[in-house]
C-alpha cells in the first residue's frame, strides 16, 4: 500500500454496508439541507446510543439535459463523490477528528433505491429536505419522498436549520 493509499489520521474511515452495527443512515450529497440532517444525526446519535453512518451515493448522470451539460461536469462522478465525502467530514466536524462512531462512505447506485435498500439495515434514516438538483441532486427532493413512502426503518426528514440552507430556498427556515 502507498502513502497515498493511507487514510488521514483523524479521517472517519469509509466503510462498506453492511455495517458492523445498526445505526443512523444519513444520505448526503453536500448540499447544505443534506448537511442540517447529518448535524442533527451526529446531535442526536450519542443520546440513542447510535452510530452514524453517512453515505454519499453517486451514478452516471442519466437524464434528459445531460446532453447539454459540459462533459467534464460529467466525466468523474466517483472523483466528485469522494470529494463530497471529504467536505462532509470536515463540515461535520471542523475542530478535529470524527468520533469512533462516525462512519462515512460511497455507493454507485439511484439514490433512492440504494438508501432503501440499506433502510433494512437501519435504526433510523436521515435525510434533508432537498438535496443539489442535477447530478449531484440526484440523492434528494424526489428521494426524500420515496424515501418517507418507503423505508424499512423510521425516516427523520430534517428542513432547513441554518441560515445558509434557508437562503438556498429562498426563504426563511420555519422553528
């Protein structure tokens, strides 16, 4: 293994399902709203006694305006994955190192189906309210409500907390 194959010491490790152990499934995409749920999952997985298991899904961009898009927008989406990923992680915990309990990790697949699939798998399922549009967008808005329809495990469907999330829609979050 090279230098460049070794994880980043304080990096929470990206793992594969199934998990160890049961936990919080939060889907994110690094939109601020998919961020909100992975706060509020990290906020609230201590008092259940809860793991948290972030997972960034990513597929080929397979929709109608694909076409006329820049291929380079396109052309890497496991490479954007993995730098959503990174972003999360320091988001989630900007002071340090994620905690034991924190694990993060990507998928190919639609969104929907593989969040579903991994419900089974779940304590609980975390999701923001609307995730990016277009490709990265993929994983929430639509998602969301399949996932709420869907899921084998309860769904935590998380609006807008902070501010930014709230100027992304256009309006304020309502408490």
């Amino acid at each position: 293994m090279s230098d460049k194959d070794q994880p980043d010491p304080g990096e929470a490790p990206e793992v594969k399902l199934p998990w160890a152990r049961p936990g919080i499934l939060v889907g994110v995409d690094g939109s601020t709203d998919s961020l909100d749920a992975l706060r509020l999952a990290i906020e609230i997985a201590p008092e259940l006694g809860l793991p948290v298991h972030a997972l960034v899904v990513w597929d080929l961009a397979t929709t109608l305006y694909d076409d006329y898009r820049a291929a380079d927008e396109l052309a890497h989406p496991q490479d954007d994955a993995k730098r959503v990923v990174a972003a999360t992680r320091q988001a989630a915990f900007p002071d340090g190192p994620p905690p034991e309990w924190f694990t993060i990790g990507t998928e190919r697949g639609r969104p929907a189906f593989v969040l579903l699939s991994h419900s089974s798998h779940a304590a609980m399922l975390a999701l923001g309210r609307r995730g990016h549009g277009g490709f990265l967008g993929l994983l929430l808005g639509s998602v969301s409500a399949a996932c709420v329809s869907h899921a084998l495990c309860p769904v935590l469907l998380v609006p807008a907390r902070s501010a930014e999330s709230a100027d992304e829609d256009g309006a304020t979050a309502r408490r």
